[in-house]
C-alpha cells in the first residue's frame, strides 16, 4: 500500500513537472536602466490597477552586463515578453532574424497610424526598417521607443563667468579660447566619460559629418574613401588639438561616464560631453549646478553639426512569447502621452511623445531642440565593420596620450579597413 | 549448474549496473557542465558566428591562424604575464613575510590574521573602484581629488604627482599592484597554514645543534614550505593570468591596448566586436597556455617533493 502511495505521487509529480505551463497573464520587461527602475514599477502597479495584467520591470544592469544576458537568453531561447536590444543596428537585425522579435507595423498602423503618429519620427527610424535595407530584413517597424535622445555639450555658467565669458562659444576657435581663459583662473576645460570608448566614436563621429558631410562618410564606411583622405586627418586632429591646447580634464581616456558626470556635476570642469539623460543625473548629484546646453563647436560653418540622436531607448516584443498580445498593448499603454508626462518628469528623460513636451522642464526642452539634428548609426545606410570601429577609436585614444599623431593613426585604420575588406571578400 | 551459472551472472551484472548506477549522476553532471561546455566552444571556434543568428559559417581553423598574427592578443598575454610576475614576487613575498609574523606569538595575532585576510573577501569591482578615486587625477579649487595625489602634494613630493591610470607608463603597473594588495591575503592564508604543519620539534632540534635563526629558516622553514610555494605559485600564475574584473573597474575599456589582458581581449571579440568564434578560440588557446602553466609547476613540484 505504502509502495503504491509512491508510486501514485511519484507520477503525480512527473506528470505535473511535464505538463505544459499554463498561460499566465504577466509580461516580464528586462532593461539596464537604473534611473528609470521605480518609475517603472509605479506605472506597472498603475496598470495592475487599470487592467488586472501583471507587469515585471526586471532590471540588469550596467548596460553591458543587460547586453551579455540578452545575448545569452537568446541562445537558451528564454528571453521575456519586452526586452531592448543596445549597440548597433546589426546586433538588432541578428535579434529580427532569428526570430526574437515581432514586426510591429500592424500594430502601429492601426486606427489611421494614430501609435505610429503619437511617437517622434526620428526615434521610430532607429527600429524602422525601409524597402530594399541593406540588411534584407521585411520593411516594417520592430520596435517601440519609450523616450527619445540626444548627446551634446553643457557648460557649466558659474564657471564660465568666473572666466569673463559671457557668451558659451559656437564655434572651434571660439571654444579654445574659451578654455584657455578657463585654464587662467584654474579650472579645468573639458570632461567626458571617454573611458567607454563608444563616447570617443559618438564625438568623433559629429566632427566626421561636420567637415565631410555624410555621404563622404558613409563612402569611407563602404570602402571608397580611405582613412588617410585630409578630411579624416581633420578629425584626428580635433583631438590633436584638444590634447595640445590642454582642453581635457586629467585622466579623461580612463574615464567612465559615472565619473565623468560627477565630475561636471561638482564643477570640476566647465565643459562636458554627454546625453540628455545627464540632466536626471546632475539634478541627483548638484541640484545647485547652473548649466546650459550647446551642440559641439563647428569647424567647417559650410556644413551643419549633427549629433547622434533619436531613440533613447527602445523595447521590443519577443516574437516567440505566448502573451505577445498582452505586451504590444502593454507598450501602447506605455508610450501614450500621460505615461510619458510622468516618466519625463520623474526621470527627466525626453518623452518618445510629442504631445508630451510642452510639459517638459526647460533644460530638457533646450536638447530636445536639436532633434532636427540628430543621426544616429542605427538608421545609416552602412554601418563601419566593428574592428574598424575599434581601431578607429583606440587610435584616437593612442592621440590624447600623445603616443601617436594623427596620420600615423589615420593609416593604422585604413590597414585594418583594407584587412577587413579582404576578409569578407573572402568569405 | 545451469541455474547457478545464471544466477551468478545475473548478480555479476547486478553489481556492474549498480556500480555505473552510482557514478552516473557524477558522470551526467560532469559531462553536462564540464565536457558538452568544452566540446561545444572548440565546435565555435571553428566557426564563424555573431552569437545571435540561428546561423554560422564553418572556417575551419581560421581563426586560431589569426591568433598566431594576432598582436593585440600576445600583448595582452605579455600584460597579464606582467601582472603575473609583480603577484608572483611582491605579493607572494609580502604573503611570506606576514605569515611569518603571524606565525610567532605576537600580539593580536588574531586581528593581523582578519586584518590581512580582509583584501581578498571585498569585491574586484568594490577594490577597482576605491582604488580609481586613490589615484584619481583631477583637481577642485586647486586641490587634487585623488588621495595619492593629495598626499603627495602635502608632503610636498609635487614632481611625483601623476595622472596614474591614464599614463602607459603608470597604469598597468597600478593594477598589478591593486590586484597584488587585493590578493595577497590568500598567500598569506596558505602559508600561514603550511608554516603552522612544520613539525616544532625541528626547530627545536636544530637549535639544539646551535643553528641560528637564518640558518633555520635556510634549512628548515624554506624546505619544508616548499610543496606549499609551489601551490601558491600555481594559484597566483591562474588567478592573476585570469585578471579582468580589475581591469575592468579601474581604467573601463582600456587605456589604448596598454592595459589589455587575455580575458578583457576575449570579452572584447565577444561583445565589441560580436566574433564568437574567434573569441570561443581565444578562449581555448588561452586555457591550453594555463593547463601548460599549471602542469609544468606540478612536475616541478613533484621533483622537490622526491628530493
């Protein structure tokens, strides 16, 4: 009698181990965004309480450590309801082609494309893809964006007039002078968090569009300009230039962004490169800091300053999950204007909605100015391959230190360029 | 006979299941988590994969050809040996030369052995980070931030005064001496516990035949501890070759490829540059070097441990 009471539970177990899972009505989000974690959860109760469907914001972070995990869910085939995909365009279209994310351009176009038209344009083309890509992927929208971006420059006021500078300069030779005055009264120039060397790229790639415009970039990324051209030797020499004139803040090649930011924040430099998330970031660390916002100086006037932009962050729907539904209108809920009102002006991030800005605080509002002005390698044509991208942007951090010049660099990048081309020629 | 004979073999075979019966959870868990793991990153490493798509390319051993032209990689090999080299000797010799101490009747003994064991329990990333703003290099309203550079300064040492971990010159040799300071409670550990087996009857009997203190450290302590050098010399070359989170938390993506090491390299091809393939043979390259490291010093030892 025993044996069989055994025998009874031991399949009751087995069976209830191998039965399917029942559907539950919860949609796990996975993120890296630390700022933003309890705003979340506030409006994962809010929705609890409207529609009786769960939602889980799981945060990983730093942004590195999420990129790793996703990657590694990918492969176990575990990846929740709503995750995002960061880095460059590639890693996302190798996410699409495997089947991990839902193309959501029904959904989108619905009831006269009234989701589709609520969102900024340029935040929607990071996930957007267009007939004939160079990727061949099916034209269609993946993704949804939950605010948008942009990176730019800040200077910090107090200091600048502790300088006798009144006006924050526009142009290159006006920002040296700027900085020379600066470095009279003691106080330190420029501050970036080039120890994540993405920051390096962003910055040299704005200079990149400014003196050559975009399609003598995107030759150069095709393999029908070589690195050596002057153009490019132009921008090496930017930072050529903000090494010699002593513009950088001590130990910026090291840097983290974290740092960098607390740096700006508790006025240890007057000028700072960095993304509008910044402003939550410097409200937290110096409520007190006095700053405004400039897009980097020009160098050739004939050509504007682009910026990378668009889609600060974005999530996409898991194509294989089995409460797909339940996610995409969970998003919908996400990105309509009152839920971007309260992010905005709990994270101080700048709202994926555009009926959301007016209400908007004003520094935000200055770097949502630029949004005409953003590109971002998500929506170019060609993407650089990324050995070059790495040998491109250590050769930049090889000039700060001094240890190399810019055309010894320039040919470096082209030697791994022609490799690369050789490579997949190969292949 | 017949049922006899069937019934012997029936328990024989009894006693052969049950024996591979017992070892099989040993078998499927090494074999799950230890041989697939191993199998499945050298069928990689012949491959060419982004680490997403459903698909790859076979390229044969391309990719540990690259490797062998790879200079990027044996610079980061060098670095880690460098690493390696400054643990073996600074932080091993300073191990020594606490467990020593704590091996005699001293005063809070105790307390030496938590204080000298506290390094190795803090996080790599909590130690990188407290270390980052000891030798930060920024200033504020003319004074330095970074607590080396603002003691420096007061003790009037200004030529010394140094932009640390953003100099070649400096910032590897910071973190071999971070990742020194933050191991060498380990040694001290291993050795403290390899001084306290030396049976005490022989230094009593060497003092009896009226060696000195030097000469009982020659000819006693040194031979004695000498299976024990070894195996802390075999888990300093492993764990300072393996250094990276360090790496990671004190100068973030690299200071050019000055401070470039085998793993940071690996984690380099996998996510900077999404080549799985080539990162997975990076990986088995780079595990051969240490197998070879490890067996090595363990023949050496042996040979001690037979004179």
């Amino acid at each position: 009698m025993k044996k069989m009471f055994f025998v009874v539970l031991s399949f009751l177990f087995f069976a209830l181990g191998c039965s399917s899972a029942k559907q539950s009505n919860t949609v796990t989000v996975w993120h890296w965004m630390t700022d933003r974690q309890d705003a979340f959860v506030k409006l994962a109760q809010q929705y609890k309480k409207q529609t009786g469907i769960d939602v889980v914001f799981e945060l990983y972070a730093p942004s590195d450590i999420y990129s790793r995990k996703i990657i590694a869910a990918a492969q176990a085939r575990v990846l929740p309801e709503i995750f995002g995909v960061l880095g460059e365009k590639k890693k996302l279209v190798s996410f699409i082609e495997s089947g991990f994310i839902a193309d959501l351009t029904q959904e989108f176009q619905k009831d006269d494309a009234a989701w589709e038209k609520s969102l900024f344009e340029k935040a929607l083309d990071v996930n957007r893809f267009e007939v004939d890509n160079i990727y061949k992927i099916k034209p269609g929208l993946y993704g949804v964006p939950i605010d948008v971006t942009n990176i730019q420059m800040l200077y910090n006021q107090d200091l600048l007039a502790k300088a006798g500078i009144k006006v924050f300069p526009t142009t290159f030779d006006e920002f040296l002078n700027a900085i020379a005055a600066l470095n009279r009264v003691g106080i330190s120039g420029f501050v970036s968090g080039w120890g994540e060397i993405w920051m390096i790229d962003c910055f040299a790639s704005n200079y990149a569009f400014n003196v050559m415009g975009e399609d003598k970039v995107m030759a150069t990324y095709r393999g029908e300009v070589p690195y050596t051209d002057e153009d490019w030797i132009k921008v090496f020499n930017v930072f050529k230039t903000l090494r010699d004139k002593k513009v950088l803040i001590e130990g910026i090649v090291t840097k983290g962004n974290k740092y960098a930011e607390q740096d700006f924040a508790l006025e240890r430099a007057a000028f700072a490169f960095n993304g509008s998330w910044c402003v939550n970031v410097y409200d937290k660390m110096n409520s007190a800091l006095r700053y405004g916002v400039m897009l980097p100086p020009r160098i050739n006037p004939e050509r504007p300053m682009l910026i990378w932009g668009g889609a600060g962050s974005s999530f996409v729907v898991n194509d294989i999950s089995r409460n797909k539904k339940l996610a995409v209108d969970f998003l919908k809920w996400l990105t309509a204007k009152e839920q971007q009102v309260f992010l905005a002006q709990e994270t101080k991030n700048l709202p994926a909605n555009k009926e959301a800005l007016p209400l908007i605080p004003k520094v935000l509002a200055d770097f949502a100015s630029a949004m005409d002005l953003t590109t971002h390698p998500s929506i170019w044509k060609y993407n650089e391959d990324p050995l070059v991208v790495e040998a491109f942007d250590k050769g930049i951090q090889a000039i700060l230190i001094g240890e190399a010049e810019p055309a010894k660099i320039a040919a470096e990048v082209q030697k791994v360029k022609q490799q690369e081309m050789e490579r997949q020629k190969k292949r | 006979m017949t049922a006899n004979t069937r019934k012997i073999s029936f328990e024989g075979l009894r006693e052969l299941l049950g024996g591979y019966f017992f070892i099989l959870p040993a078998v499927l868990i090494f074999s799950v988590f230890y041989i697939y793991p191993f199998v499945q990153t050298f069928i990689l490493s012949l491959r060419e994969w982004n680490g997403i798509s459903l698909n790859s390319q076979f390229i044969g051993f391309d990719n540990f050809q690259e490797i062998l032209q790879d200079g990027v990689w044996w610079l980061s090999m060098w670095h880690a040996a460098y690493i390696t080299l400054i643990a073996l000797t600074f932080q091993n010799a300073l191990a020594f030369a606490l467990a020593l101490s704590c091996d005699r009747d001293i005063r809070l003994r105790k307390f030496y052995r938590v204080v000298f064991y506290l390094p190795p329990v803090l996080s790599e990333v909590v130690v990188g980070l407290i270390w980052q703003w000891i030798l930060y290099a920024g200033m504020q309203n003319g004074e330095h931030v970074g607590l080396l550079n603002y003691f420096l300064t007061k003790i009037h040492m200004n030529h010394l005064v140094h932009a640390w971990l953003s100099d070649p010159k400096t910032a590897l040799t910071c973190i071999a001496i971070v990742h020194s300071w933050k191991g060498f409670g380990w040694g001290f550990i291993i050795l403290l516990a390899g001084l306290q087996t030396i049976d005490r009857q022989l230094y009593e009997a060497a003092r009896v035949d009226g060696a000195g203190s030097f000469s009982i450290f020659k000819n006693v302590t040194i031979p004695m501890m000498i299976p024990v050098f070894v195996m802390v010399m075999i888990l300093t070359i492993l764990g300072s070759m393996q250094v990276f989170v360090l790496v990671l938390s004190m100068v973030g993506q690299g200071l050019v490829y000055h401070t470039e090491v085998p793993v940071t390299r690996i984690l380099a091809s996998m996510t900077g540059t999404s080549r799985f393939g080539y990162a997975c043979a990076l990986g088995i390259v780079f595990g051969l070097i240490l197998m070879v490291f490890s067996f090595t010093l363990n023949k050496i030892s042996r040979k001690f441990k037979q004179e």
